[in-house]
C-alpha cells in the first residue's frame, strides 16, 4: 500500500534520469554509457509499477471480501462514504483518502456484475499554491485505471529504452535522445496519476512538447521539422478545447479535483447536463488532437519521421491513448454530457467509429510501411474512443492495453526492417524480407494477427468486448458503430496481410544485403509479441474460463481497473458476452485476410483495376491524397482566409481608395488653383513665413534644453513631477 | 512612535536620492543614489505594512530588494561598458542624443 | 516607548548625515562608506519596525553583495582615490532644487496627511516564517517573476560585460 501513496515516485525517478542525462550524459556519464542510466530509471520504475499493480489488486480484493454483503444495507454505506470522502477531501492539509476504505457496493441495476466498489488513493497536499483565491492542490490519483496505464507505459518504455540502445546508435544527439525519452515516460507517468485538472493540462502539455522535439529529433531535414511543427500546431488547436473544457468544469463545480468532480457529476446528473455537455465537446477536440481523431488526425502519420522507437512509444502506444484515458479519466463527465446509453448515436461514437473507418481506407493507399501503421493506429484509436463513445469503458480501456503491446511489436518490428533495408520505409524497396530476418518477420506476424483480431490473439478478445458494447449498447444498442466496427475489423485484416506481403514476401526489391537485426532488438520484439499473444487473457468473458473452471480469473481487467467507485454512480452495466458476435467479428478479420492473400499470393481479382477504371481511380486518388484533408487545410482553410481578404484589400485599394484619392485630388487641383491666385499670394505667404521664422526661433530657444545629458533630463523629470505633486497636494 | 517619523525620514532620504542622481557625475555615484531611492522607499513600505497590520509590505520591499539587485547587476555591466568604450564614466560628456 | 524614540533618533540623524555626506564628499570610497551607513541605518529602522527578516536581508543583500559590486565598479572603472575635484555636474543648483521641492512637497503632504497618527501598536510581528508563508502561497507568482527578472539581469549583466 505504501507504493500507491507515493506514487509521486514514479513519475519523478524518469524525470530525475531526465535531469541527470541532459546535464551530465555528455560530459561525466560519456556518450556510450546514458543510455544505461535510462534504462535503469525506467527500469526501476517497471519494477514500482508492478508493485503497485500488485498493491492495487490487493487492495481491491480486500474491498471486495470485506464489504460484499448484503446489498441493500451496502447502498447506504457508499451514499455515506460518498458525502463523507467528498468533503473531507476539500479540506486539510495532507491527508490520505487511502485510510477509509472502499465501501461495497452491490450494486443493484440491471446487467451489471455487482463490483464492490474500491476507493482510489488519493495523495494530496492542499495549498501548493494559490491565486486569486483559489487554492491549487497537488498530489496523485491512484485507481485501477492508473494501475493499468502504469503497466502500460513503463512496459513498452523499457522495450523502447533497451531497443534504441542499438537503433540510434551512433547518432549526433544520443544523450539529447535518451534525455527525452526519459522526460517523456515521466510526464505521461505524470499525466495518468494527475489528482486535478490543473496537473492533467501540465502532463498533457508535457506530452506534447516531448512528442514534438522527438518528432523533430533529425531536425536537419525541412521534413522532420515540418512534421514536428505540425504536430504541435495541431495539438494547440486541440489544447485550447481542453483549456475550455477545464475552464467549463471548474466554473461549474468551482474544483479541480478529479476525483470530487467525478462524483459530483454522479450526483448532480442532469441538473449539469448542459455545462457537461458543454464540457464534453470542448474536451473531445482535444481528444481529437492528442489521440488523433477526425478531423485533426493529420499529424499522427506525418510525426512518423522521427525515430521509429519514438514512433512506437508515443505515437502508437502510449502519447496517443493520452486522449483516451483522458476520457476513461472524465469518464462521468462524457456520460452526462452526451448522454451515452440514452440514444443509438452521439457525437464521440461517431467521431470514433468514423475515424476508425477512413484510417482504416487511408492504411491501404500508403507505401511507407510506417504510415500504413500511423493510419492504422489512428483507425484502432478510433476503435477505442468509439468504444467508450457507447459505454463500453472496460473494453475500450483492455483495447488500448492490448493494442500496445502489438502496435509497439509492429513499429519496433519495422524499425528492425528498416535498420536492415538501408533505413528505407518504402514498402517497394523491401519484399522478401522473412528468408533474412526470421525473428522479425515471426514477431510481425504474430502482431498482425494480434491486430487483425484473430482467434486466440489479444487483439481478438478486445476488439470483440468493443463489436459486444457497441451491439448491446447501454439501455439501447448502437447499429451504425457495429457496422462500423465490422467494416473496419474486415479492413484491418486486409490491409495488414498486404504489409506483411510487400514486406516479407515476393523478391527482394531493395539494394544490398538485408541481415536481422541483433538481439537487442530482436529481444524487445519477443517479448512484445508474446504479450500480443497472452495480453488478451487479462480480460476473457467468464463462459471461455467456465471450460477450464478458471472462472475466477475472467473479467480481469473489468475487475481491477474499472473505477467503479464513479461508474456505478452513473449506473454503467456490462453486457454479457455473445459467441455468435464473436464468430462474425472472427470471420470478418479471417476474410479481409482471405482477400488479400487471394489478391496478393494467388494473383486473383481485379489487378490493376484503378489503371483501368476511371472510378476506381479517382476512389484510389482520393485516398491516396488523405481525403484531402491536408489540402482542406492549408489550400482552402487558410487559403480562403488569407486569399480572399488579400484580395478584398486589393480590390478595395483599387476601386475605393483610389477612386476617393484621385477625386479628391482633382478636387484639391481646382481648389487649390484658386486658392492660390486668390489667397494664397496674397495674405497667407506672408502669414506662413511669419509663423515659420516664428517656429524656427523657438525651436531654436527650446534646442538648449536638449543637452542631450541625462542628468538634464531628470531633472527636468523630477522638477515636473515636484509641481505637479505641488499642484494635487496643495491646490487641489 | 509615529507613523511619520519613519516617513519623513524615507522622504528626506528619497530627496537626497533624488538630488545625487541629478547632480553627481560619476556613473557608480548615480547607481548608489538611486540605492538610496529604492530603500527609502522600501521603509515606506515596511512601516505602512506595520501601521495596517499585513504581511504585504514586508514582502514588497524584499521584492524590491531583489528587483534593486538585479538593477545594480545590469547598470553597473552598463558603466563598465560605457568606461570601456570611452575611458570615461562621467555621465555629463555623453551627450550623443543632444539636439 | 521612550528608548524606541531615542534610538531612533539617533539612527536617523545618522542615516540622513549620512546620506548627505554621499551625495556632497569628494572621495568616492567615501561616498560608498557613507552608503554603508545608510543601509545600516536603514537596516537598524526595520527592526525598531519589527521586520527582522527585511532588517537581515538588508544587511546580507546590500551591506554584503551590492556594496561589493560597488565597490568592485569604482576599482573597474579606475576611479581616482582620494578627493575628486569635479565631483558634481555643473547643473547642481537645477538638481538641488528639484530635490527640495520634491521633498518639500512630500514633507508637506505627509505632515498634512498623517500629521501625528502614532504608529499601530497593537500590529502582529511578523516572523520569518509568516513572511515566507506569504511569499510561497499568497505571492508566489510575483516571486517566480523575480527569479526570471534576476535569471534575466544575470544573462544581461554577463553579456554587456564580457569581453569579446
């Protein structure tokens, strides 16, 4: 229990590594050795992660055994211990929530499992600083939820950390290399154990500026910092929504606690529904930004010109879920807001079932092997946000655990093919590559059937919890998300098999020799790909376990890291699992793959149909240039923002201001004619030249005073400042 | 102890400030002056936070104390500056900006 | 009360003789001694005011750093020791008499004003702890903007003064 206390400790070993790599690696700890010092940081703050994941488990299990009594007399209890742990957190110096524990909670509504809710532990110490009569608190926010991100985060950050040691070997800014990675696992450690939104703002942006100097890590190139500045550009637009959307909570429950503002929203319910509407839309552009959602997904596949270890650890695994937990986090929040579970449709399925869709079309039309997996990640954060945009908290969340482990696989394992092919990502110059690189090509594979979502892989059992929430829904079901959903899973499969075609198969198109990669690299790979492999058994739907009368190890992830002391104030049931959907979300996968090895390996179906066909050209150009979203943006946003005020102004100077001035000077022409015979000549030379001769005298006279010596001026300051004063004292 | 002996005396103090900063001609002369302008005016502050029962003015003047710091850091770069570039800190023969 | 008062007045008649002396003496080591003596005296006034962290910073920050870098500008700047004899501008009666009609006119004021309000005799004394709690809670902004303008006054001071 002590771990999840002090928490603050696994945030701050990275950052301490950080410090200590940017300051020192250079000169003291030498540019072959910072590497060690990174992985040693992460390293520890593996082994703390796992103890408190152990510690959380614990805890939960004790709430469970000791509170699971009977139902009704349990009800009162938490209505208590909600008022109770709701004031006594606004007030004290530090405290630790941690000391009362959890109340149960049979909960009573229909279709949910009856969790006893656990108690998060919160840390805090009020008072950090304050303005304007707020005071900001600062402290940590433990529940299953961070657990899971923890494991998350520091698992793929250690694969990253000893990966890279052989990746960017060599290269100019080794040390300014492992430096970021190291302030990156610290801030997105940070940012998943914030206890307000305050510190949530700072992790995000953190985040941000990580991904962007990493992005632009080989800034010599006008591409990397393109992408980089991009990227962050982008992440502003979205930043500004989150601002807002703080902005809206805070005026509206006057905290920023986290934790209070969960239950507030669980008590209030539709009293705040607007403002948390409100709240929910600004918030969710900034999911779209950081998680890389339609409209704002553009960066995601241009940040892949950075380094590919950094690809796999921000942009695929852990920066990009930032928005999704951000969700899973405000959970309530989103829940009032577009009141999920009330209708078959709202704005966040939508946006993430829609994004999963084109990224998925997008995936195909690419031939960097790196943006095949960017747009991919954009399609499976579109799963994963249109999970929780129909209620499904827990399969979103297992989706994003399970996703990792394969996405960080595929973007490590392109890395390696890369590192082989000459530092190329263009799928053409490869092919061939399994007869070279047999650790690679399995630990893709394996990844890809993970991603595919075929049987028994993890990415089977997530995908299928999201095709179940989105089919059962809350009180009523989601059609347009299953549809969804199942397009995207049949198109998954498909463009996955085509990478795995042009890159392991066929004849070798590239130059040189293609060797495997050594085994620091191969390594991380394997144990990646035997987490995609046994990730999905954190969460399997207790019918499978009941065969192997495992039942008590079903719903791991359900059971552990859903915070169901928030969720069941919100009343949020599970559905139970369905086989036959599990079938078709099965055959779906096996069938994309079935397409394209027909299509690829038995040289079947329509080839060279978009040379052919006109409309099958222009559909394969419009994916081809991203929908022309990028041109939406920079041509036609900007363009007509900029363009046509340009050309208004011309026009305007033209027509208008021209028009005025040249009547307006041939007026003054006649005029001045006149003028000048009539009165000019006559009284006013004489006037002016007096008043010239006057000017110039006393120009003369006041030139003394500029001395051009300070000391003048100052006084002259003082002495105006002693009669005006004279004047405000004594006059008035 | 009246509140006013501790003003007038920050007053006369700020007036011998003000007339070293107009009159004196050594650069390092004029940057002790305006010291001495600065902590006049930071006994004001200390008293009146006295006289109305705050911690406030305490707090201003050690901000001033520190702003003071940092002024006399840059103005004293500046005269060795000026010293190194005309072999003279007298402010009266610099007079570039005359009319 | 009464010892208050005298000791007061003694410090203030020195701090003033003081400050009259730097402005007036001809020797410039010795216009930076009778600072000192200002700034001591200044110094003694915060604690009759009972402000003892101010009174200590005083001594530290200007008896201890600035006169030094005051000290350090009169010997960088190859000031003649001994008596000057163009100590002050030719403009002095202008400055002497901006002076005197600033400080006249906030003499007036201030006698006008507060006339003989005794000072508050009932106030807290405020101990280094209050003040510190003040500046990390209350003003920390103003106080994290200091650390920035001094960071920046470094920067600036080394780059004039480097030479290059």
């Amino acid at each position: 229990m002590w771990i999840l206390e002090n928490a603050f400790l696994i945030p701050l070993i990275p950052a301490v590594s950080f410090v200590v790599i940017l300051l020192f690696g250079r000169k003291y700890i030498g540019v072959e050795r910072v590497q060690k010092v990174g992985i040693a940081a992460v390293g520890i703050v593996w082994v703390l992660s796992m103890i408190a994941a152990v510690a959380w488990i614990t805890r939960v299990e004790d709430s469970t055994a000791s509170k699971s009594g009977d139902a009704e007399h349990a009800q009162i209890a938490v209505n208590e211990g909600l008022s109770a742990s709701g004031s006594s957190t606004l007030d004290g110096d530090l405290h630790l929530a941690a000391e009362d524990d959890g109340h149960g909670d049979a909960n009573s509504k229909d279709g949910s499992y009856g969790y006893a809710t656990t108690e998060p532990v919160i840390s805090k110490v009020d008072g950090w600083w304050s303005s304007g009569g707020i005071d900001f608190a600062v402290g940590t926010l433990v529940d299953g939820q961070t657990v899971l991100l923890l494991i998350v985060v520091t698992s793929i950050s250690l694969l990253v950390h000893i990966y890279s040691a052989e990746y960017v070997k060599g290269d100019r800014r080794f040390v300014h290399y492992y430096a970021f990675l190291s302030l990156f696992t610290a801030s997105m450690l940070f940012f998943v154990m914030a206890q307000n939104l305050v510190q949530m703002i700072v992790g995000w942006e953190l985040v941000g500026v990580c991904s962007f100097v990493l992005i632009g890590h080989w800034w010599e190139e006008r591409p990397n910092t393109d992408a980089a500045v991009k990227a962050f550009l982008t992440n502003r637009v979205g930043d500004i929504g989150l601002l807002v959307g703080v902005i809206i909570l805070f005026g509206t429950f006057k905290t920023f606690d986290i934790d209070s503002i969960n239950r507030m929203v669980g008590e209030m319910g539709s009293e705040v529904h607007f403002a948390m509407l409100m709240a929910s839309i600004a918030l969710m552009a900034a999911v779209c930004s950081k998680s890389g959602q339609f409209p704002l997904h553009t960066w995601l596949p241009d940040a892949m010109a950075g380094p590919t270890p950094v690809s796999a650890l921000i942009h695929a695994a852990t920066m990009v879920v930032a928005g999704v937990f951000m969700i899973g986090r405000l959970y309530p929040v989103f829940f009032e807001g577009f009141s999920i579970g009330t209708s078959s449709i709202n704005l966040m399925a939508f946006i993430g079932g829609f994004t999963a869709l084109i990224g998925a079309g997008l995936a195909f039309a690419q031939w960097d092997i790196k943006k095949v997996l960017a747009y991919s990640t954009v399609s499976q954060l579109g799963y994963m946000v249109m999970a929780l945009g129909v209620g499904a908290w827990t399969a979103a969340m297992f989706h994003l655990f399970t996703h990792a482990f394969f996405k960080a696989c595929l973007f490590l394992g392109a890395g390696s093919v890369s590192h082989a092919a000459h530092h190329t990502f263009d799928m053409r110059e490869m092919g061939g590559l399994r007869k070279y690189m047999p650790h690679t090509y399995k630990t893709f594979v394996i990844s890809t059937l993970a991603l595919a979502g075929i049987f028994p892989f993890a990415g089977f059992w997530s995908k299928d919890e999201i095709l179940l929430g989105a089919f059962a829904g809350q009180q009523s079901a989601y059609p347009l998300m299953l549809i969804f959903g199942c397009v995207v899973a049949l198109m998954t499969a498909a463009y996955m098999t085509r990478v795995i075609w042009y890159t392991f198969w066929g004849e070798y198109r590239g130059h040189g020799h293609p060797h495997e990669s050594p085994k620091v690299m191969t390594v991380p790979l394997w144990i990646l790909a035997v987490m995609a492999v046994v990730a999905g058994a954190f969460n399997l739907p207790t019918p499978v376990l009941e065969v192997f009368g495992l039942e008590s190890l079903a719903h791991l992830v359900q059971t552990y890291a859903e915070p169901t002391h928030y969720l069941n104030a919100i009343g949020l049931s599970h559905p139970d699992p369905s086989l036959w959907l599990a079938l078709v979300g099965l055959a779906l996968a096996l069938a994309g793959m079935a397409i394209a090895f027909m299509y690829f390996w038995r040289n079947t179906g329509p080839h060279g149909l978009t040379e052919r066909n006109r409309y099958a050209k222009a559909g394969y150009t419009f994916i081809e240039q991203k929908y022309y979203l990028d041109h939406l943006y920079t041509d036609i946003v900007i363009g007509s923002i900029k363009k046509p005020i340009a050309r208004a102004a011309n026009w305007f100077n033209d027509n208008v201001i021209d028009l005025v001035v040249n009547r307006a000077g041939e007026g003054a022409r006649d005029g001045g004619r006149w003028v000048y015979r009539r009165i000019d000549q006559g009284t006013i030379d004489t006037t002016v030249n007096a008043l010239g001769s006057g000017a110039d005298a006393g120009g003369q006279g006041l030139r003394v005073m500029q001395t051009g010596r300070v000391q003048n001026y100052g006084s002259l300051l003082f002495g105006t400042a002693a009669v005006v004063a004279i004047v405000f004292v004594i006059v008035l | 102890m009246l509140l006013n002996q501790f003003l007038l005396l920050g007053a006369l103090l700020f007036a011998v400030g003000v007339y070293g900063v107009l009159a004196r001609r050594n650069g390092v002369m004029v940057l002790m002056s305006i010291e001495l302008m600065l902590n006049a005016v930071n006994l004001n502050l200390v008293a009146f936070g006295v006289q109305h029962d705050v911690v406030s003015g305490q707090v201003f003047a050690l901000f001033i104390i520190a702003v003071a710091a940092a002024e006399v850091g840059v103005g004293l770069a500046i005269v060795l500056l000026l010293y190194r570039n005309r072999k003279s800190i007298a402010v009266d023969e610099f007079d570039l900006m005359k009319g | 009360m009464v010892a208050q008062n005298i000791a007061f007045g003694i410090i203030a008649a020195i701090t003033v003789a003081a400050a009259i002396g730097m402005v007036s003496t001809r020797n410039i080591v010795h216009a930076a001694l009778f600072l000192v003596a200002v700034l001591g005296g200044l110094a003694a006034n915060y604690v009759l005011l009972t402000a003892e962290f101010i009174a200590t910073t005083q001594v530290l920050v200007y008896i201890g750093a600035v006169m030094v870098l005051f000290l350090f500008g009169i010997m960088l700047t190859r000031a003649p020791i001994g008596r000057i004899p163009r100590m002050t501008g030719a403009t002095w009666p202008v400055a002497a008499l901006s002076a005197l009609a600033l400080g006249g006119v906030t003499v007036y004021a201030l006698v006008d004003r507060f006339g003989t309000d005794s000072l508050a005799t009932d106030s807290r004394v405020f101990r280094t702890a209050d003040v510190s709690d003040s500046v990390f809670s209350q003003y920390i902004i103003p106080f994290e903007a200091v650390s920035v303008l001094l960071l920046a006054a470094l920067i600036g001071a080394v780059v004039l003064a480097r030479r290059d």
